[in-house]
DNA sequence: GGATCACTTCGGCGCACGCCGAACCGTCGT
DNA sequence: ACGACGGTTCGGCGTGCGCCGAAGTGATCC
C-alpha cells in the first residue's frame, strides 16, 4: 500500500527535534551529533537516536570518523523533498522576539545557502537577473544563452547525470523561485572559491563581499540590497 | 520556528488511516466520512476524528450536506503536495496478491485522475504526444503553438489566475511527467464531457472509449496502449 | 411519529514514542 | 597510562494518539 510508505515519511518527519535536524542540514553540510542535539535544544542521547531514524529512513547518509558521527543530507533528492514542504508552508513571520535571534534571522533572509545553492535575497536577485538577460526561462530552464554563458563566465560544463541542470526551488523568506539544479550549486561554489561572498559565522547564512558586489553587478547588473 | 510547522504539517500525514484518506481524496472528488471509513477499514468514529484533524489542518475543506460530510482536498496546492510526496516515495509494486486487487491495480495503472487531470499511462501517452508535437516543451511548459491548439480543438480560453496554465506532475507509477495545471484540467474535463473517457465504477481509475480511442488517435496520433 | 441512517462525542484501552540520566565504549590528547 | 570527551545503549517515565464501542444528535424516509 503506498498510503503506508506515505505515512512511515511523513512520521520520520513528524517531530519537533527532527524536523530541526533537518532544517539545520539544509545548508548542505555535514553536522555531527552533538552539534545537532545543542541547535535542537535536546540531550545527546536522544539526538543519537533520531540520527539513527533519520538515516534507516533513507533521509541521510552518516559518515563515522574517530569519535565523531557526522550526518549529511543524503542528496539533491531529499533536499528537493524538504524545499517542497517548506514551499508549501509558505513564508514565516518576519522577526524573532530577541533582537540577537532578529539579527541573525535577517542575515539569513538577506543571504543563505539552501543545500547546495544561494537562497534568500541574494539567491532570488542572481535569478532573476539572470532571467532577465534570457539565460533562464520564466520557468527557471536554462536556455542556450544561458548554457554559454554559465561556460564562458564561471567556468561551467555541464555533467552527464540525471540531475537537472536548471531546477526551480521555492524560497520559503521570499516566496519567489530561484534558481537550484547543477547549474545553482555551480554558480553557488562559484561565488565561493571567488570570494564573492561568505559565510557569517558557522550558519548558513552568507554575505557579499565588496568585490563580490561590484562583480555581480558587473557581471548581470545585479544591485546590492 | 518554521521547524514546528514543518513537524505539525508532516504529523498530519504520519498516520496510515489519514495517508489512505489523502490518496482516495486525490481523484479530486468529494467523499463522504462514511466512505472514506469503509475504504481505510477503520470505524466511522475513528473516521470522524481523523477528517477533523485533517480539515483542522487545512489540508481539506468540508460541506456539510443533510446528514452527510463531505470532504475534499481543499485545492490544487494541496494536491501538488501530496504529489511531490508520492513523487519522492517512487514507483510502487506493479502487482498485488489477490486477483480482484490486481486487476483494480492494472485499471489504475492504465488511466486515471489526479486531482482534477489524467495520470497513469493515458496521462503520460497523452502528454509525450503533446510535447512530440511541439505544443508542450521537455519541461511540460506550454508553448504558443500548445495554446493555439488547445483554444481551437479544446475551446480552451487560460483564466488569468495565479495557478500555471501547464505544469508537471510525477506519476508515482509510471515514473514519469505528465499534464497538470490549469490546461491538465482542461483536457480532463473535455475528454470526459466528449465522453472519450469514462470513470470506471466509483474510483480514480478511467477507461478510453472506442470513439475517444480514434477521436485521441486522429488529434493527437495517440495510439492505444 | 417512529424507525433508520450518517455522523459525532465520549470513555477507556493499549501502544508507540520522545525524553532524560546513568552507565558504558572507543577515541583522542597528554 | 590516564583522563577527558563524543557518542551510544538501556531503563524508565510520561504523554499523546489511534482505535473501538456505546450513547447521543439531527436529518431522512415511510
């Protein structure tokens, strides 16, 4: 019966402290049990053991080294799984009640990684500049300007895997598109090894840098926000 | 923290009797508290209780009807969460143990609705003929040419609403895309108004009639499965 | 008006689960 | 070799939830 497969996922993610894991690991990275069990505000024990349905559900994969029990999403397809769930939800409330938590919040909503790509304002203003010169379809496919200039500019070629180059992924601060797939996570680590942007702290939030700033807006006319 | 809805929305789903609700109500109808008992094999206490979580929730929406209750998915974007759902869970079992399951089995695997458009092998048949004819795009968006014919052969006019006109929706048995959107709809409504396809008994599953056979074959060079 | 029917409410049962602290086990630093 | 440390296992506690049957409430049919 699939109803039952239906409700065996959705118990897997039916839990508070779970459902923080998750969330927390959409920054793509991997995390180890103590790191997950402080973010989610329980004991080390029970951290242990949700890991342990987590990864027996499939939703991630563990890597063991030394005393260290690392946990990572398990790929592009369980990201997708938890992006659509949070489309669905919709955008949250704006602040937090703490002004330190307020800060942070709107770092994340400035600027993030979602998995493996950029979200947030960051990640929708990259998309739709780069609809707006034709590299991308309204609905987020990528076009043949689009394939050329990923190569020409950031040095991108194309892998032969089932994974979509361009994809749409719903962002759950903005409400808007942006742009994920290979194609995403390219521009994403991109940025990066550039020093266009970088992470804030441990999280997942991200910032530009000044050259990333004036490179983007050289590049696609990107304005800061 | 978007954590907690996240664990709220997924312990709506956690519940096998409220999972085999859900993929019944997907056909787009609405059902009667009673039925929907009778199909889960639960008591129609237990029933009651469940569909008002689930109306609670905001996952369905219900009309109260002399004695009766009927339920129903309260909208498409609910229907597309159940999809991507079913999606990530991936192709099922082809065949079930008992004869009579099995033949229901090969009737739904053959041509059914999902929500409000037509899935299965008709559905898939249906849309690679759509898109071999340039009306559809690889990513299942509608082109000029797929809006042309819809509106000369289909009497099909796009409302002006926020819903997308063609989208794609993965078919938990077939694997693969088909029609959805506000022109899926479409094309499953005409069909069965033209009497092409006809509901077979109470379920989701449908059949091509002899003169829907041609009537598909001569529109669309879709040839019978 | 009385019988029937669809559904709901309530009480109660039992199970599954989330949580913790204590004890334990490897690993790493010194 | 020793202690500190990260993680796991286990026992036990409390609670939430799914389920049913019995009783109750309206609507419907004759």
């Amino acid at each position: 019966m699939a109803a039952d497969e239906l409700a065996d996922l959705a118990a897997l993610l039916a839990d508070r402290s779970r459902a923080r894991f998750l969330l927390a690991l959409m920054d793509g990275k991997a995390w180890t049990s103590g790191e997950l069990a402080d973010a989610a505000g329980v004991a080390p024990s029970t951290a242990s053991e949700h890991l342990t349905r987590l990864v027996h559900g499939g939703l991630l994969v563990e890597r063991r080294q030394g005393r260290h029990r690392y946990v990572q999403l398990a790929g592009p397809k369980q990201a997708r799984l938890l992006e659509e769930l949070l489309g669905y939800l919709g955008p949250t409330a704006p602040a937090g009640p703490t002004l330190r938590a307020s800060a942070a919040d709107q770092a994340l909503r400035r600027g993030r990684t979602c998995y493996d790509h950029l979200a947030g304002r960051l990640g929708v203003a990259i998309t739709d500049a780069m609809t707006a010169r034709g590299l991308l379809t309204d609905e987020l496919a990528i076009t043949d300007d689009g394939l050329a200039w990923l190569g020409d500019e950031l040095a991108f070629t194309p892998p032969g895997s089932r994974r979509p180059i361009a994809r749409a992924c719903l962002d759950w601060t903005e409400r808007r598109s942006h742009l994920a797939g290979t194609a995403g996570a390219h521009v994403c680590a991109c940025l990066h090894e550039r020093d266009w942007v970088r992470r804030i702290g441990t999280g997942r939030a991200v910032r530009l840098t000044p050259t990333g700033a004036t490179a983007l807006h050289d590049l696609l006319g990107v304005l800061p926000p």
